[in-house]
C-alpha cells in the first residue's frame, strides 16, 4: 500500500487516538482536510495552537476554559447560592446547552467507584467542601448519573453536608421528554412511577 | 464454546470505546467475565448497572479465552435501591464481597440463590441488613472458613453462648469464656436466630463476620476488604 508522506502519517497517527475514529476514517478526515487546507487545516490548526497555550481547568470549579478562573465562576450574576455538582465537564457544557440553570458549577472529575479504586480524595469533594463553607451558597444540586456508581457519589456528599445547613437536591428522574414508555427499560419506569406528580 | 445462564451484574468496566467488560454471579458457571459489545450505548448502560439480573449467553471460540456475553435484561434493581442510602450500600457491599472473595468460574449454586434473594430483599424490607449478616456467615461457609456456632467450645454447653473465638471460629459460652472474654470476639444474638436484631447487634456482627473475612478470606486471597463494606457498616453503625 502505497503511504503517505511522513509528516501526513504522524498527522493520521494521532489523529486515530481521537474518540469516535480508528485508522481508516482518521485516513479520510486527514485527507479531507489536506484537501481544504486553505478552508479547514490552516483555521484548525491556529485555534489548536490557541487552545494547547491557553486551555485550562478552572481553578473554583473545574471547568475548562481560557483563564485560571472560567467565565461562570467570574460572572457575579451567577453568584445566587447555587451549586450545581457535575460530574464531568461534558455534563456542564450539556447544562449550560440547555440555558436553564443561573447558578455556578462544581466538576468532581468523577465518581466513588470502588472497581476502579476511586474514592473521595481522588475526586474534588474536599474543594466542593471549601467553596461550600466560604461563598454564601445555600442551595446544592447533585447532578449526578442516574447509575449506582453515580448514586453512590450523590448519597456520599449529601453524608458529608448534611451538618452543613446548605439545601440539597438532585435532579428527578423518569420518563425523557419524547421517550415512549414501551422502550423504556423497568427500572426507568419504576422511577418515574415513584416521582409521579398531581396533576 | 457456548453457555447460557441466569446471573447477577458485579461490576462493568470500559473496554476500548464502545464496549465494556462486564463481571457477573452465575448460577451453574460461577463468578465470570465477559466483553458486552456495544455495552456503552444508551440502550445497555441502564441494563448493565450491579445488580441487575441477567439472562447471559456467553461464547468464546476456547473455554480458557475471555469471551463475549450476549445480554437480556431479566430485571433491574437500580431503581429499587438508589433513592436508599443504606439500601445503596448494601448492594455495592454485596457486589464488592462476591468479587473480592469468589474465585472465578466456580460454581456456588447456594451462594447464587441467596444472593439473588438478599439483593431482591434490598427494595422490600427494612430488615435486610439481618440477611446480609447471615449471607456473609453463608459466605464464610461456601468458602470453607464457617463459624461453629451450635455449641460452646470450652464447656460444650449449648446454652449461655456469648463470644467466638478469633482463632477457631467456634462459639463460647459466658461461662466458658472467664477471663479471656475480653480477647474473644462477640456473638449477638442475632447470629444465633434469637433477639430482636437491632442495627447495634448486627455491626456487632458485622465485626466478627468481618474479623474471619479479613484475617482468613482477604488473607488468603492477598487482598485488603472492599471499602464499600466499611461504607456500609459504617452507615448502619451510624443508624443504631
């Protein structure tokens, strides 16, 4: 099989470790974008080298962004004493997308999982702890996954606040908006039949 | 090779990007793991929690190979436990114990049932924690380290048992005990089918199951206790 050139090849190479594509469709998003290099390489590359210099994780609350303190966490509109608990930085961009919460983010990095030996010190609940106990918050909300592991996390930090005097909540859980109830698994059904509301 | 069977997720874990490892307590082939393709879609993740039970067809072209599980959803315990704390615990408790103390493809039918009926309990009744303790007492049976609680060791009396020894795993009475009660470990009532079973006896319990499972299981498998069982004594500690 003929190659491409070297410097092409190191370029399909690390493009292969990116999430969603293996060696062939890496081939093809190289070769797409050598094509429109002047449209699509040139642009991506300087916006690469703008985020490797000036990406990083905020320092309150564990979201990435440009600064050592996010946007979110500088914003003093977002100051109204709620904490949303997430646990990756996907699920915050995933909040935010759905523009309904105006408070700010705490990002643990994770949740409790005994298989993978993960448990509160590898986790950011101590600095969750920390801002809990200096920025005037009054209201938690554990946004964490509807799955043991993440339930677990959720049951283990409502433990440790529960002398703290904050207000402590977690998101309901049932039946998606467009979901039909024949393709739902038991267990869903079961919760929302338990979370069921008057009408 | 091919298998089909019944049997109870332990734990899942990421393999490659949409695949994962999955780990589970069968009735005729034991504790085993397999490749669940496509175990991280939106589909599988809610069926692949601990806890759930699962129909399994397992194939793998040698016996000794890792394999792949083709899975159907039998029920999920996810709902019934996650809204309970101690409930919680118990079941990742449950799910740690069995894969810190089961070697893997052996089969222990017994063990298999009462750990369906224990993990069924978690969502029905408040008094589960006393099945835990007599699962972990079976536990230590299956495995070949049980306690002999029937009668006391020094005097041979059936009657007034109040201690275990920590090196025999047999019961001693008030009596027989004297002045190495405080050395011996104790027996609630409860081990023995009597009492009302207050979440003080059963860490009580928990204690002295926990000292045979720590000195003799977890010593001879190299391997400290899950924490999730100290999470959960510690819960119920908590409760009592």
């Amino acid at each position: 099989m003929t190659q491409a050139p070297r410097d092409i090849e190191v370029l399909i190479d690390l493009m292969a470790k990116l999430p969603g594509l293996g060696p062939r469709s890496a081939r093809r998003a190289v070769l797409h974008l050598v094509k429109k290099r002047g449209a699509l390489l040139s642009p991506m590359a300087d916006a690469m080298q703008t985020v490797a210099a000036t990406a990083r994780e905020c320092v309150e609350c564990g979201n990435i962004g440009t600064a050592d303190t996010c946007a979110i966490c500088s914003d003093p509109k977002r100051a109204n004493g709620e904490i949303c608990v997430v646990e990756d930085v996907a699920d915050l961009w995933a909040m935010e997308r759905a523009q309904v919460f105006q408070g700010r983010y705490h990002v643990l990095g994770g949740t409790l999982s005994a298989l993978d030996a993960v448990g509160p010190d590898e986790l950011r609940i101590p600095k969750l702890m920390s801002r809990i106990a200096s920025d005037g918050i009054s209201e938690v909300i554990l946004a964490l996954n509807a799955t043991i592991d993440g339930q677990t996390t959720v049951h283990y930090i409502a433990d440790q606040l529960e002398n703290s005097g904050v207000r402590m909540t977690s998101l309901a859980q049932g039946v998606p908006i467009g979901g039909e109830l024949d393709y739902l698994d038991d267990g869903t059904i079961s919760a929302a039949l338990k979370a069921r509301k008057s009408l | 090779m091919e298998w089909r069977d019944e049997g109870v997720l332990l734990s899942v874990r990421k393999h490659g990007e949409t695949s994962v490892i999955i780990d589970v307590l069968t009735a005729s082939h034991g504790r085993h793991a397999g490749v669940v393709r496509g175990g991280v879609s939106r589909k599988m993740t809610p069926i692949l929690q601990p806890g759930s039970q699962l129909d399994l067809i397992w194939r793998a072209r040698l016996s000794d190979h890792l394999g792949s599980f083709t899975v159907e959803p039998i029920r999920s315990r996810t709902a019934g436990v996650m809204n309970d704390r101690l409930a919680l615990a118990g079941l990742n408790a449950i799910a740690a114990l069995v894969r810190f103390a089961l070697p893997e493809r052996e089969a222990h039918p017994g063990l298999f049932q009462g750990t369906v009926t224990l993990l069924d309990l978690l969502s029905v009744t408040d008094a589960w924690p006393l099945a835990y303790l007599r699962w972990e007492l079976a536990l230590l049976d299956e495995l070949g380290f049980g306690l002999d609680l029937s009668r006391c060791a020094v005097t041979g009396s059936f009657d007034d048992l109040a201690y275990v020894s920590p090196r025999t795993g047999r019961a001693v009475s008030q009596q027989g005990a004297g002045e190495w009660a405080d050395r011996l470990l104790p027996l609630p009532l409860c081990l023995l089918g009597q009492g009302d079973a207050s979440d003080r006896e059963i860490v009580d319990g928990l204690s002295t199951t926990g000292h045979f499972l720590a000195g003799q299981l977890a010593h001879s498998v190299g391997k400290q206790l899950p924490a999730a069982r100290d999470r959960l004594i510690d819960l119920l500690a908590r409760q009592g």
